[in-house]
C-alpha cells in the first residue's frame, strides 16, 4: 500500500515502525507485493513520502531495497559517506517542512569505502571535500566501524544543530530523526539515537 493513504493518521513514530517492518522483510526474504504500474498512477499528481533516508551511494545500500518500500513512499538522499552537507539540510528541510516527511534516517553501512578512504588519507579529484567532513568526526580513531558510527551521530547533530526548520520540527514533535548502520553482510539496519547508539 502506498503510504498516501495513511494520510494524516501517520505519525513519526509509525513510520520509523514502516522502515523496521520493511528491514524485516527485507533480511527475511520476504517482500511486500508490490503493483508498480498501480503506484506509479497513484503517484502521478504528487508524492507524500513519510520519510527521508540519507544514505550513500554504495551499491548495497539503495533504501527503498533495504527497507523494501515502493514509489513514492521515501525520499532518498544519497551520497558518499552518507554525509549531511548544506545542500543535504536544505533537501531535508523541504522533505519535512513542505510536504511532510514524518522521520529522518541517516543510514551508514559496514565496510564503506568513504570511511576507509578517510582513514587512508586517500587523495582523489574532489574526494577530499567528503572525506574532511568524516574526518571532522575521527579524533584518534582508526576502527572503520567505529568511525562509521560517529559519522552518522555528525550528520544527525548536523541536521538539527544547523537547522531551524528541523529544530522546530523536532520540537513540536512532528519529525524524529534517527541514526541506523546497515549491515552489508546481513542486510539488518541497527538502529540508533543520540542517547542509545547502535540499537535495535
């Protein structure tokens, strides 16, 4: 079902249970069935996409996959690192404020190539411009993993730290914004908050 017809009823807290469910399915080889001509006619006058996935551009990671969603449900933000630059804020900002994504999930995974190419100290074209915002978040860590984790808590801090629009959101309750690691070799997305990182 598209989410659309959830309308009003949907509530942050649903969708971040939308994304469980779907993670779920996904690591359990079950999918939802799924009319893509049937959701590509539901979705031709507008989109209500309950939530933002920030994620990178790794080839294993597509959301809509992991979370086994359809057309129209998220908005899907990816970029190396899954890094949450100005343009990422800006695009978050719209998903939630104009058309009223309900959760905002900042998607790391297992061994990414952004966060070892970081800790390399590899130098690449434009690739610096994405690894110094990663190794903003290092310190005297050398653990891929551990980075990975500190990454995504950075760009959820970003997200509500650099951002007024978000902040409100977040204090009036409507959004939630919530950190996850994918696991490439499971396919299970642990999730996190400030508080309680690496969480299911």
């Amino acid at each position: 079902m598209n989410t659309q017809a959830l309308g009003t009823e949907l509530t942050s807290d649903k969708a971040l249970d939308l994304l469980r469910e779907g993670n779920l399915r996904f690591v359990s080889n079950i999918r939802m069935n799924r009319n893509f001509h049937e959701e590509v006619e539901a979705t031709k006058e507008g989109q209500e996409p309950f939530a933002v996935v920030i994620s990178c551009m790794d080839s294993r990671t597509s959301p809509e996959l992991v979370f086994d969603r359809g057309l129209g449900d998220i908005f899907s933000i990816r970029l190396a690192g899954n890094v949450v630059t100005p343009e990422v804020i800006g695009s978050v900002e719209y998903a939630c404020a104009a058309v009223g994504s309900k959760a905002v999930v900042v998607l790391g995974h297992t061994g990414c190539g952004a966060i070892k190419g970081t800790l390399a100290k590899v130098q690449l074209g434009k690739l610096p411009t994405i690894t110094a915002r990663i190794a903003e978040c290092i310190s005297d860590e050398v653990c891929p993993d551990v980075v990975t984790e500190k990454n995504v808590l950075a760009g959820m801090r970003a997200l509500e730290e650099e951002s007024t629009v978000l902040r409100e959101l977040l204090h009036q309750e409507k959004i939630k914004i919530i950190g996850g690691i994918y696991d490439i070799t499971t396919g299970k997305v642990s999730f996190m908050d400030h508080a309680h990182p690496r969480h299911s």
